[in-house]
C-alpha cells in the first residue's frame, strides 16, 4: 500500500513525537518497522553512486522518438515526488537538484518482489534507480529500472502536488519543504547563488581584494541604525553584531589595501517588513582615489554585467512594471527630485521651521529633533522614492543624515552621496568618504549629542577609527549594495523573506 493522500489542511504535522499518532505517518512508520525487520537498512550509507542527472538526460535525448530505447544505463537518485501505478507498471517521478525525470517499473526489470517493493514507496523517500534511458509509447524519457535502493525513508508526507505549500509562513518556516515542491522557490535559490557569484566575479576582476571583517565588534558602526547586543563571558563586556562593514574596510584602505570588498552579513535590530530582514546580505567596497562620480560609473557597470551574466536580458520584469537596465542611468539631485515630484522647492541651507512649513504642506510632520536634512529626507521617502522605477542615482543627500561622508565640494550642507534605486526602493548606498579625521569627529560628535537625546540610531563616536583616519586615508569612493534587494529584483519576488532561505520568523505558538 503506498501513501498518496494528504492531511486536510497545508499545515504540516506536529512535532516528530507525535508521528505514531497520524493515521498517515503511523503507516510510514510500520513501513519503516517492517523493512528493519526484513533486513534493510531504510537509511544505507554510500549505498548508490548515481552517475547522471535528470536535467544531462532531457538535454542529451530532447527528441528522442516515442517506445524507443538507447542501449545505455545510467544511474540517477532524487525524491520520489509523483507515481502512477497501473498494477504491473509503476511510472514514478524522480526529481534531483537539476530537475525531474519519469521512472518506469515494470516486472520484466525488476522482477515480481522488486515491483511490489517499489509499489511500497511513499512520495517523498529518496531513492537510487538504474536502468536503461527510453521513451515510452507516449514520448516520455524514462529510465526503465532494473534495481532500485531506498536512500531514505521520509516519514512525513509531501503537501498535495497540485497545490504545493502555499501557507506563506508555512513556506518560510518550512523552507525544507517549499523547496521540494514549488519550482519558483528552487529558481530563486539558485539565482540568489549565481547573483553572489557573478557580483565577486566583477570585483575580483577589477582588482578588488576579498577580504572578511568582525562581526562581533565593540562598537556598531558604519550605519545609522540600532544594534543587536550579545555579551563576551570570557572578556565579560558587551559586544555587538555588525550593523555593516564600513568601518573596518575603510580602516584596510588607510593599511594601504586601496581596493576592498566584502560580501557578508550584516545585523540590525528593526522590524520585519517586505523589504526588511534583522539579518541580511550587504557588498561593500571601497576604491582608493575615487569620488562618488566615479563610484556611480563602477555601480553602473558592474549591476549591468550581473543582469547580463545571470538574467540574459536587460528588460526584466518586476511586479507588473518593467525595468530597463541598460545604461546610461538617470541621474538627478535629491533637492531636484523632490521639487520635480511635489513642485515644492527645499534648499540645502534653508531655514529648519521653514523646512517643516513645506513638508507639513506635503503631508509630513517634522519631529523636534530634526534638522532641514532631515526633514527634506523625509519627504523623499514618503512622496519621490516610490516613483522612481527605473534606475535612478539619487544624489548629494544632506550631511545631516550622512556622517561618514564627504561635505559636497561646493554645498556645505549636503554631501557627495548618492542612492541608487530602483523600482521604488533604495538598491545601492555610495559616497565620496569624508577622509578628514577632525571633520569626522564633529560628526561623530554631532551624532552622539542625537544619541544622547534619545535617537538610538544615531552613530557612536568610534576613537579606534578616528585614529586610524589620522594617519591619513587617501581620498576614497566606497559603497554598499543590498544584495538581498537585487536578487528580488531579478527574480520578481515582492518579499525579501522570497530571497532568504531562512528568514527571520516568529516562534510558532
């Protein structure tokens, strides 16, 4: 008796302490009782050296003509994930990491013990399967087996095929699960993957070092965002999960490494949200003699060869809009942005009450701690952002909301920063970094009075980094890109929890 049927509902089964008590797993389990008894081992090591895959074989016979066979045998394991049992046929789906492909038992290969073994299966055990590669009458390629190993029992059955695991939370809590049955889920994994190459692959051939920094760290820096904290029991102190990878970077250029990345984790201690996980992955790099111009150019060029390498056309569709990656890139003033949206005009340098009059106009109430940059920021966010769909540098951002960034040659009150976004949300961060120790302290300094007054995003004042500035870092561009925001462009997923495997998720109740 093999198990087709499934629970009610999408919800998987509790806990494995309450397997016997489900009429479904308690079978799979005196499935497993009796095949111990008979002497087989229901998880074998090393016991199947599979020697093809399901993916090599559909792209080594695409035309194969229908009842034909090719003389040749192959070996291949996977999930058992579908079967058809006509009695002395069994056709069964076998699915591997590349895709899937049909096996078909039938007593003359296997014989009548071997047939009634396979007929056992459940959906869901792992199996090696040898046998010849054919068509059946109906011009499915199959491997038409002559033995079959159990690799592994699974004592929980698989979601109902037609509809996979469709319980949003479900699918993310039980990542194990969402990719054994929905294809979309196993496509983005995979691009994810290729994304994390293809970007080391640009920097490491533009000279760039990779290179790994703390991310248990003293001091959370290199960001305007609150930490999480952990304690050190040996050195009995606080510590902190990187908020990003900033400042140790920028402490390898001035040891003289004038071109730095890293790609890693970071942490920040906010709410959940589709664009926001606690845990995320961050590409920060750092080029000495460099300004933000320049930084936009490498952005530029290195985002379009990522498209390029791992999409295979510039024109990729997110969310019902399409987004032209081909350069060249819009670029436009944050200032500009804002009076192109909202026909409101903002100055750099205006007056803070006069700041919040207009932004109070556009619906955005300034809190009392904010400065014009601040506020101008704010109004970004809420009215100009979202409207920005294709790729757009967004730049010379306000020194107030920038502290680790150059003063703007020719404007004291912004910066030479920019954003790069992208469909509506921040893609990319860059700056000219502020390279003078002494201007660095103010801002340091200007944060921690911020701090002080109750904003605990505010940057720490960092002494260890303002020393090694004073021994002189030559000018500097650097950036981040979210690397968790790209794949969900490239794979048109509306929710970062789609581009983690394992986001950060609640305890179930």
């Amino acid at each position: 008796m093999n198990d087709d049927t499934h629970p009610g509902d999408e919800r998987l089964l509790e806990d494995s302490g309450e397997l016997a008590a489900h009429p479904l797993t308690r079978r799979r389990l005196e499935k497993l009782e009796r095949l111990r008894e008979a002497g087989i081992d229901p998880y074998p090591v090393a016991a199947f050296a599979p020697d093809a895959t399901a993916a090599a074989l559909h792209d080594e016979y695409p035309d194969l003509p229908p009842d034909t066979g090719t003389g040749r045998t192959v070996r291949v394991a996977g999930r058992l994930v579908g079967r058809r049992d006509l009695g002395r046929l069994v056709f069964g789906v076998l699915q591997d990491a590349t895709g899937r492909i049909q096996v078909f038992a039938h007593e003359a290969g296997l014989g009548p013990e071997g047939l009634t073994a396979f007929g056992e299966l459940d959906l869901g055990d792992w199996i090696g399967v040898e046998g010849e590669v054919v068509t059946t009458r109906r011009g499915e390629l199959s491997v038409a087996a002559t033995r079959f190993v159990l690799l592994a029992k699974a004592l929980r059955p698989l979601p109902e095929k037609w509809h996979g695991l469709q319980d949003v939370e479900e699918r993310h809590r039980r990542r194990y699960v969402d990719l054994i049955v929905n294809e979309r889920s196993r496509r983005t994994a995979v691009t994810r993957s290729l994304v994390v190459r293809a970007l080391r692959r640009a920097f490491d051939r533009r000279g760039f070092l990779e290179v790994e920094t703390p991310i248990l760290q003293l001091q959370a820096g290199g960001a305007l965002a609150r930490p999480f904290v952990t304690h050190h029991n040996a050195l009995d102190l606080d510590m902190y999960l990187r908020i990003a990878e900033e400042l140790h970077l920028k402490r390898l250029v001035v040891g003289g490494i004038e071109r730095v990345y890293e790609l890693g984790r970071v942490f920040r201690n906010e709410g959940l949200s589709p664009r926001h996980n606690p845990e995320f992955t961050m590409l920060e790099a750092y080029l000495a003699y460099a300004d933000y111009f320049d930084v936009m150019a490498l952005v530029e060029n290195v985002l379009v060869e990522v498209v390029d390498e791992v999409v295979g056309t510039r024109v990729v569709a997110y969310q019902g809009a399409e987004v032209d990656w081909s350069p060249p890139w819009r670029r436009v003033r944050m200032l500009e942005a804002i009076e192109e949206v909202t026909g409101v005009a903002f100055e750099a340098d205006m007056d803070r009450d006069e700041a919040a009059r207009l932004a109070a106009g556009l619906g955005v109430e300034a809190e009392g701690g904010w400065g014009t940059g601040k506020i101008v920021n704010e109004v970004f966010e809420e009215h100009v952002e979202a409207t920005l769909v294709q790729p757009t540098f967004v730049y010379d951002y306000p020194r107030e909301i920038s502290p680790l960034a150059r003063a703007h040659r020719e404007v004291p009150e912004l910066t030479e920063r920019f954003e790069l976004i992208v469909a509506g949300r921040e893609l990319a961060n860059a700056f000219t970094e502020l390279n003078d120790p002494l201007e660095q302290r103010r801002r340091f300094e200007e944060q921690a009075r911020a701090r002080a007054a109750g904003d605990e995003e505010a940057h720490a004042v960092d002494e260890d980094f303002l020393r090694a500035l004073e021994y002189g870092m030559p000018p500097t561009g650097g950036l981040g890109i979210g690397v968790d925001r790209l794949v969900m462009l490239l794979t048109d997923q509306a929710n970062i929890r789609e581009v983690i495997l394992f986001p950060a998720m609640r305890p179930e109740a």
